[in-house]
C-alpha cells in the first residue's frame, strides 16, 4: 500500500505560509514528512512523478535540515522553492488560505464527533482575524455552544440547545465541507 501524502500538514503550513504566521519548527517537520512519503513511493505507482520531483528537490532537504531558529524570510523562500519543485498548489488569496486552515481543523471537529471545543475556537478565531464570510458560522457556533452550556439559552444559532448543539454541529460542517471542496494539492 502507498504512503499517503502528508495533506494535513501541507494544508496547515501552505495555508499559514499564505498568511504570514509563524513557521519556524513546523516548515522543518512538513518537509522531513513530504521526504519521508517520497521516498516511500513506489516506482510506476501513482503519484510517482510528484515523489520523484521532492527527492530531486533541494529546497526540501534544505528545509528538513534548516537548525530551529530560522528566520521567516528564509523559510519562505525555501517553502516558495519546494512547492515550485514539487509543483504543489497554494492558497490563492487569504480567504483560500483561512479556509485551508479551517478545513484542518474542522476535520478535528468530526472526527471527535463535534465535542471539540479548542478545534472550533481556532476556526472562530480565524475569522475573527481574517473576516473570510463563510467561516462566521463557526464563530457564532462557539459563542452559542459557550452560552448555551452555561445558561442553558443562547441567542446566536436558531434552534440550537444543549441536546442539539454537537449534531447542529457536525451538520454545519458538512454542509461548509461540501461548499467549500478540499484543495487538489498534488
């Protein structure tokens, strides 16, 4: 069986890559794991070419290797180099880039069943800091879970109540998750 490709963490460092967070430390890790599933791949399998494109790439063992702390600057250019050699996509504008984030995190959401609450607190805080429209939902959705938990009513989301909260929830992400589809990174 293939070695899958690191999409979280390529979707988590392409999409704070786009908007400027801090790298350091995590720009290191993605490159060590695109290597790393690289060089797993299997001559004439899919995704052979990609693989071949990170190995030859300098800019990624450059990264794996760059000693912590590195400055930003730096680790820009290299990541702007490994994707321009492994021919990965990129967020498009920072609305794309906060969705890309939101994505990872909201995949948190589900996979614990919609009883994350830090998850959900980091796709709030991302649109409170960057205003992308369709991520609103989730900041109302954190003070409506927040309200209603300790007072029992919550004035954010219509309907929603302690028994209801975790499946309106995950209901809403589904929903976000079919309208906004997953980047096609490779």
């Amino acid at each position: 069986m293939a070695a899958a490709f690191p999409e979280r963490a390529t979707l988590l460092l392409l999409g704070r890559w786009a908007l400027n967070f801090d790298l350091d430390g995590a720009a290191q890790d993605w490159a060590d794991q695109v290597l790393s599933w690289a060089a797993e791949i299997e001559a004439g399998g899919p995704h052979q070419d990609t693989a071949a494109r990170a190995i030859e790439s300098g800019a990624l063992y450059t990264l794996a290797d760059l000693p912590s702390p590195a400055h930003w600057g730096e680790l820009s250019d290299l990541i702007r180099d490994a994707v321009r050699d492994v021919r990965l996509s990129t967020p498009d504008s920072p609305d794309s880039a906060t969705r890309w984030l939101a994505r990872v995190h909201l995949e948190d959401i589900l996979a614990a069943e919609g009883d994350d609450f830090d998850a959900l607190k980091k796709v709030s805080r991302l649109w409170f800091d960057h205003q992308t429209p369709d991520l609103h939902q989730f900041y109302l959705f954190k003070h409506a879970i927040r309200d209603v938990m300790r007072d029992g009513q919550q004035p954010h989301i219509s309907g929603l109540t302690r028994d209801s909260w975790r499946d309106d929830l995950v209901a809403a992400i589904h929903n976000w998750m079919d309208e906004a589809p997953a980047p096609k990174l490779l």
